[in-house]
C-alpha cells in the first residue's frame, strides 16, 4: 500500500509510469531526449481555438474591464486634445507641425468618444450589440496598433519611447476586447 501511495506522488516519468502499470508516452519522451520540444495534441489546440472556448473563468468581470477601457480612453482623448503638441514631442515628431496636431486632436475626439462609450455601457446585459462594440473596439485597437508600428518602422514615428506604452496598452486592450467578445454568453463574467 505505502508503495503504491509513493509512485501515486512520484514524478510522472515513462520509468514511473511503467511501474504504475501506465503505458509511458514514448513519442512525447523521445521529443525530450532529442532537445526538441513536444508538441500540444492537435485536439487541445482545435480545442482553445473553437468559438465556444473560453478564459472567462480567468478574465476580470466584464464591467471591470470596460471601466479601465473606459478610463484609459478617456485618459488617452483629454491628453491628445488639450495637448497635441506634447502628445507628438513626446513620440519625436518635429514641431511646430500644426496639421499633425489637428489630426491628434481629432483622433483625441474620437478616442474620448469610445472612452464614453464604453463607460456607459460598462454594467449593460449581454447582446449582439453589446459583442458588436467589443469587436469593433477590437479593430481599433488592432488598427491602432499596426498603425503605429508602421510609423515608427518608416520613420515617422522615430522613438520607440514614443510608441511602446500604446503598444503594450493596445495589446492588452485587443487581447481583453477580442475575450469578452468570444466568450460564451451564459459564462462570461459581468
């Protein structure tokens, strides 16, 4: 019996297992004796990859991240608005540029909008509307993004201090909206 209870506790190796009576997986042991690394079977990643798969029991409550969705947008819009020049000194874009700084106003708009938007939806119920605007702020943020790196591969955008704080924040944000989106309506938390 005490026998039994240690190769119960003992590492999962192919030599346990095999004294456990369990067949070792002798292809995932020969990857490792090889320095390769073993793979997921291919139904774990049909798995996580079906619409129905969900991280919810892992993500805020949807209301949690809409308000800091919310509070960011309405951050980020204020800032770009009272002060564009700022806004592109601090990305290294040559001054005075007024045209740029018209177009980083605007872009400020229309970021406090989405900023509102999302504060006063933040605690509504489920509905294709409501997945509709998680999607839709996913593009955003996801167009955002390329856009930035592209500025910043060209040029345009020269310092990477510039960019790297919107990057990690459009990341986050993507990766949050695109979750709330795809999770199941009957188990995403509020």
């Amino acid at each position: 019996m005490e026998r039994e209870i240690e190769l119960r506790q003992a590492a999962v190796t192919p030599p346990v297992l095999e004294q456990r009576g369990e067949e070792p997986c002798r292809h995932a042991s020969r990857l490792y004796q090889l320095g390769s690394p073993a793979r997921l079977p291919r139904q774990v990643i049909e798995a996580a990859l079906e619409p129905g798969h969900s991280l919810s029991h892992m993500l805020l409550p949807r209301s949690t991240f809409l308000s800091f969705a919310a509070a960011a947008a309405l951050a980020v819009g204020s800032f770009a608005v009272a002060l564009p020049h700022v806004l592109l000194a601090g990305k290294g874009v040559a001054l005075p540029n007024d045209a740029a700084a018209l177009w980083v106003r605007e872009v400020g708009v229309t970021i406090f909008a989405l900023g509102a938007i999302l504060f006063l939806v933040r605690k509504h119920p489920e509905s294709p509307t409501l997945r509709a605007l998680l999607w839709g702020n996913a593009l955003v943020q996801l167009g955002l993004l390329a856009l930035e790196l592209a500025a910043h591969r060209q040029g345009v955008i020269p310092r990477l201090s510039g960019i790297l704080p919107n990057l990690v924040l459009h990341v986050v944000l993507a990766i949050g909206f695109v979750a709330y989106a795809r999770a199941p309506l009957r188990s995403r938390p509020e």
